[in-house]
C-alpha cells in the first residue's frame, strides 16, 4: 500500500523524486510552486497545482493578451454588463428587470478521443457555468469545424459528436437555436467542438463564485466522484497532438474523457434553481476543469478567508481513489456551494427532495489557507490564490510569419472566372453543393430545436432567438460565426468580420447587438507565428468592440489545436447576443410569398480572396479577406432593427459565405418561393463577392418607399433588384434554376457522406 505523501512528510524529505513531468510541468513552474510552499509540494499539491496551472485552466500564455478586453467599456448599447470577465458567465441587463448570462467555451480535444462523450460533457460543462450564475439554462448552441467531409476519420468523429450535443442537451430539455458546421483539411486530427448557453434570471437572482463567512459550509453536491475524466481536459487541451502512423493525429497523454449523465444533470439543474429561490446559497462553483482542484481553490480564493476540507468526505463511485486522483477527476454533473449553517438543514432538504446527493466536506476559516486532509492527515496547504489565479504568465514570443507576405500576395485575380450565363450557373451550383454551404439538417435534426415551446427562430436561420417572458414577448437573439480562412489571410481583419457576421445575423434578425462572447481556438502558443495570429486577433477583437460600443463579457481560449508542425486555421469564434422588444416582429431568412421587392443592402466590391468560390472552384485561399466596415456593420444593423419593429420586411438574409449568390439560393430553398433578380454590374462579382455590412431584404410592395426612406436615413445603400415568385431562382440574362434542382444540390453532401 502507498504510503500517503502529507505536508508534514513533505517538509521532511525535500529531495523526493515526484513526476512534475508527467504531469506537464516546466521545470521553472515546479521549482516556482517549491518556492510559493517554502517545500516540496505534496503529492496532493502537485496534483492541484498541475491541472490548474496547465494551459486549459490558467490561461498561461494568453491572459496577457486578454487583458486588453478588460480596458473596453463594461456598457452595453442597452444597460449595464452585471458580471463581466472572470465569472463563470457574463450577465448583461437586457430590460424589463431581466438579465442574460451567455458563454462559449471549448472541449476540442476530448471530443477527438471520445467523439460522444467528448462533445456531451462539452455541453453539461456549459450548461453547469451559465446554472452557477444564479440562472435557468434555456438554449445551447454547438459551433463545430471537422476535417474533410469525405476523410475517414471525420466519419467517426462528426457522427460521434453530433449524437453527443444532440443527446445531452435533449435529455436536458434545452433547445439547439444555432451554430457551425465547418470542414477544412486542417480540422482533421483537431476537431473544434465549441458549446455556448444562454440562461435567463431576474436582477436578483445573480449568483457569483466566493467563499466568505468564517463557519459556513462547505457542500459538494450532485454526482459521486469517479475515476473518469481524471486529468481530463485540463490535460488534453494542453497539449499538442502528436503525428501518428496513419496521419491521423492523437494526444500524447489519453487521459480518461468525462463521462456525462444529463439526467443527473436535470436534477442537479432544478435542484439548484431550487436552493437558490429558498436563498440558502451563500456561493456556488460549478465542478468542470480540474474538478475538486479548481472548485475549492477558485472559491476560497475569491472569498475572504481560507477554507478546510475532509477530503476523504467526498462521496466515491471507486473506492480505491487516492487523494491526488480524487482532486484531479474531472467526473460531471457535481457543483460545491457555501452555505451558512442556519441554512444547511433546508439545503440538504431540497437536495433530498431531488434525490442530489449532498455532503457537507467543509467549512470556511478565518486564515488565508486552503487546507485539505485525507483520514485526519493533511495533505494541501496552499495558498488558494497561488493555485487558482496566481499561475505563470508566459510572455510568449509572437512573430508575423515569413509565408504570410507570399499568402497575401497570392490573390484570386489570375484565377478563371465564370465568364457566361452556363458557367455561373454552374458554379451557383457547386458552391451550394459544397461541403460547408450545403444543407445541415442532417445534423440539426438531431437536436430538439423546439422544446419548451420558447424558440422563435433556430437553425437555418441566420440566428438563434429564444423568448424570455410570455407576457411582453421580450427576447434574445444569438448567433456564432468565424472565417478561418480569412483569419488565416489577416488574423486582425479575421477576428473582426467573424465579429462582423455574428453581429449582423443578429441585426437582421430584427434583434439590436448588446454584448459578445468568445472561443479563441489556435495552435500551439509556442509556435511563434501561432502566438502572432492570437495577437493580432485579439487586438482586432478590442479594437472592434472598442468601435461597435459592445463589451466582451468573458469566453475561452483553446490553444494547442495542432498536429505535429500542422495548426488549425485560426478560428476566433465570437458570439453575439441582441435583445428584441417583442418577438412577433422578428424577420426570417426565406421568401415568404410573391410581388416582394428584393433589395441589396450595402455596397459590393470585387473581394473573392478566401472567398467560398476561390476554395470551390479552384481550390485556393490567398490574398486579403474582405475590408471590414464595422461603421457599415452598425448602421446595418440599426436599419433592421428598426425596419423589423415597424413591421417593413417581410424577409432578410446576411451576405457572407458564397456571398448573393448562396442568400438567394437559401432564401428559394427554404419556402420553395423563388424570385426574378437583375444583376448590378459585374454578374460574378455581384454573386460571389463577399463583402461585409450586406443583406438581402424582401420588402412588401407598399412598404418599399418607407423602407427606403429609413435605410437613406441610416447611411444604408439600398438597391432594387428584382421580385419574389414563382418556383425558380431566375437571374435575368444568365440563367433559371428550379428550387427543387437547388433542394436536391444543396441537400445531398452531408446526408450522402454520412449515409451507414
């Protein structure tokens, strides 16, 4: 038997070998935490400080760059930010006595070990961080980028992770309102599984993480700790996948992934709404990364005081767990709450009520210590901060890479370009029936998209809304974007029109941009022209905030997405949330009937690099992405707002990947309803360019002068081009395309790729 490594043996025997290694440590990291303890850490210790130091929890080689987004105004355009950067979730005021908590984060490399598993416990840890903010979780979003849709490998992984959001978030009841669905040759062996939540509270019900009140108790709660998901993803997403014989990729540590139980998850959600409404909750951490390590850590150190705890108190599926194993287990749907001792009797009762599993395994002190003892003997002795928020700080080295002046220079402008009626019609037809503009119902109807009876629009709508009071109609509208491809030609630019498009899939909505949050995901930070992307991505990102007037309410980073030399594309996924007045005057995507005028809002110029077509039909990416315009983006945005709530457009759809060409097919497909257009200037280039701060809007025939009027007033091109009807997509002088012909194209990739 393993004799049990305390602090008093610790300070005994300074020259004990321990595996700082293996468990991704640098040297310079141990011989700091040997310093913070005036000794060799316990083995406890050593476990602790590994996961919360390790890349995934402690944002190491990021915070310095994300400190910028502390300096942005907390104002939204509508209120106030209630809980910012540093919270489980952000919380903004979104009127009529509500707020909204929302928050994307990451579990990438999971999800590539244990497609289902990895992506299912992405959504619970989610779910968990927006329920800790005091808030009812009521819709999820899953955006999602795999290898190439024909490659073996992403046919064992995007199956697995598909049923993964689908069954968890089903079996909780939460409607899936949006997302991505992305392939590109750099995803394969690195799959990104995001997972973003929405959860709705009054202005009283806001809940944040600390631990304070000498006396009170220390209550773990939910799931039983097991021995899956030890090291977890606070391991797995801090490392580089290593090349493999066959190409694929894998992890150079397998950790075991976290195995997820979402009807426990259901209990432990009411359950906790529940304690909350009888205020007998003094502080609340939810138990994701790094487990017990990080939920009594990140609570004592934000309270003021210390805390003890009895670790062997800490109720087990496996009963042959060791201290460090039980701090580092990554075991879902458990949470830890500070309860005052008055209130401890009605805690556990509710818990008993909802069959949660409750025990009490600590209390708060009056020292500035965490302590933990295992059978009466103590094996941690830190201090909470040096462990949860106190970590290293690396000051990477970033460089712009030598190739990125030769990937700009290599535009589309030599390339062949359609050059009559046939060929753009059949180039419509290839970008629609590519991979990452065809249809993906075969994904999202996997997901419960309807249930609780509360969504107003959801996937393929360019964004999500949810209603959050059945009295005002009152709601919020959400959607995620990001363009690899043009982060990899300019991650500055990148960063901003990822922000750019989920802005105005919100705008058009009908629904006024308030606040974003963001999934940072990248390669190796210790690649020199990865750490550059992420520079300049987040500078782009502030400063676009900085401009649009909206702050970032926090989000994740996820580095180390990176097989062998091969990094992702830079994908800065950035979500943004709006709020609308009433919901009934919210604008779908699709022709809705015949004599609507079409019009083309915003200015369209020859911008093809990185484009949809370049990668379609010549298989290319080089040049610059689109000019960004946020100036443009913003009165864009305004215009719909306004537009929908005097009830002006009939229909609207956002202009970005496959650009015109691709809105109108959309638009045709999704009603069967086509339309007759005229092509201004250029045909190709009115089809397929992808300039920013654009959409195309169906206006009533006796609407379209005032709509005209409001878009003059707001600073917004508006030009006629054609009118709905009919059964075809007609584009005067070049070609006719039944919607059926543009169904059975666009519907077919997806479906015939993952079909057996």
């Amino acid at each position: 038997m393993r004799r049990l490594d305390t602090v008093e043996q610790a300070a005994r025997t300074p020259d004990h070998p321990q595996p700082w290694t293996e468990l991704g440590l640098k040297p310079d990291e141990y011989e700091r935490i040997r310093e913070i303890l005036g000794r060799r850490p316990t083995g406890a210790e050593l476990a602790m400080y590994s996961v919360m130091w390790s890349e995934h929890c402690s944002y190491k080689s990021s915070k310095v760059h994300l400190k910028k987004f502390g300096e942005l105004p907390q104002e939204t355009p509508l209120g106030k930010t209630l809980a910012g950067i540093g919270e489980n979730a952000g919380v903004i005021d979104v009127g009529q006595g509500y707020a909204v908590t929302f928050k994307v984060e990451s579990h990438n490399h999971p999800s590539y070990v244990e497609p289902y598993q990895g992506a299912a416990t992405g959504v619970g840890g989610i779910v968990r961080d927006i329920l800790a903010m005091g808030a009812r979780p009521v819709a999820v979003m899953d955006p999602l980028r795999f290898g190439p849709l024909d490659a073996a490998d992403t046919a064992r992984v995007l199956p697995g992770v598909v049923a993964g959001v689908g069954g968890y978030g089903n079996c909780l009841g939460l409607p899936n309102i949006g997302g991505e669905v992305v392939f590109d040759e750099t995803y394969l062996g690195n799959p990104l599984v995001n997972a973003l939540c929405v959860g709705v509270l009054r202005h009283e019900q806001l809940h944040t993480a600390h631990a304070s009140g000498v006396g009170n108790q220390v209550v773990l709660y939910g799931a039983r700790t097991g021995g899956d998901g030890i090291g977890g993803v606070s391991v797995l997403a801090s490392e580089t996948f290593t090349e493999s014989s066959d190409g694929r990729g894998g992890p150079a540590k397998r950790p075991s992934v976290q195995v997820g139980d979402p009807f426990m998850e259901k209990l432990l959600i009411e359950c906790t709404l529940e304690l909350f409404d009888a205020g007998v909750v003094a502080g609340i951490q939810d138990l994701g990364g790094a487990g017990l390590s990080c939920a009594t850590s990140e609570l004592a150190s934000a309270g003021d005081g210390g805390m003890h705890v009895e670790l062997d108190t800490v109720p087990l599926r496996d009963s042959t767990l060791s201290p460090e194993e039980i701090l580092m287990s990554e075991s879902q749907e458990r949470m830890m709450a500070v309860v005052e001792p008055e209130h401890l009797a009605r805690f556990l009762e509710i818990c008993a009520k909802w069959e949660v599993e409750a025990t009490v395994v600590g209390e708060v002190t009056d020292g500035d210590h965490l302590v933990i003892d295992w059978h009466g003997e103590t094996v941690v002795d830190v201090p909470p901060r040096s462990v949860a928020h106190d970590g290293p700080t690396y000051q990477r080295p970033y460089a712009r890479p030598d190739w990125q002046d030769t990937l700009q220079a290599d535009t589309t402008a030599s390339l062949e370009r359609p050059a009559d009626g046939d060929a753009l019609r059949t180039a419509l037809l290839d970008v629609l029936g590519s991979p990452n503009q065809a249809d993906k119902s075969w994904v999202t109807d996997q997901y419960d998209r309807y249930v609780r009876g509360d969504t107003v629009l959801a996937q393929p709508e360019d964004a999500g809304m949810i209603r959050i009071d059945d009295e005002t109609n009152l709601g919020v509208a959400v959607a995620t974007d990001c363009n690899g491809r043009f982060a990899k030609l300019d991650p500055y630019a990148g960063a901003q029109l990822a922000l750019a498009e989920a802005y105005r899939n919100v705008g058009v909505s009908g629904a006024l941009p308030l606040a974003i949050t963001d999934c940072l995901n990248f390669g190796s930070p210790e690649d020199p022209a990865v750490m550059w992307q992420f520079e300049q991505a987040t500078s782009g990102l502030k400063d676009a905030c900085a401009e649009l007037g909206i702050p970032v309410t926090g989000g994740n980073v996820s580095f180390y997405n990176q097989t062998g030399e091969t990094a992702i594309l830079p994908t800065p996924v950035v979500g943004v949330l709006g709020v609308i007045s009433d919901v009934t005057t919210r604008v779908r995507q699709g022709f809705a009937g015949e004599g609507d005028a079409l019009l083309l809002l915003g200015s369209t110029r020859d911008e093809l690099d990185g484009s949809a077509w370049s990668q379609v039909a010549h298989g290319h990416l080089g040049g610059r992405p689109p000019q960004v315009d946020l100036a443009a983006e913003k009165a864009l945005a305004d215009l719909m707002v306004e537009a929908a709530a005097q009830g002006l457009a009939s229909t609207a759809h956002d202009l970005s990947d496959g650009g015109l060409a691709i809105a109108l097919a959309e638009a045709t497909i999704r009603n069967g309803v086509g339309a007759t257009v005229t092509l201004p200037g250029d045909p190709f280039v009115s089809l397929f360019s992808e300039s920013v701060a654009r959409a195309l809007v169906s206006v009533p025939s006796g609407s379209v002068d005032a709509f005209e009027a409001l878009a003059a007033r707001y600073g917004v091109p508006a030009a006629r081009i054609g009118t709905t009807g009919g059964d075809a997509l007609s584009v005067d002088g070049q070609f006719t395309i039944g919607a059926e012909e543009l169904r059975t194209v666009w519907r077919a990739p997806i479906r015939e790729a993952m079909r057996g």
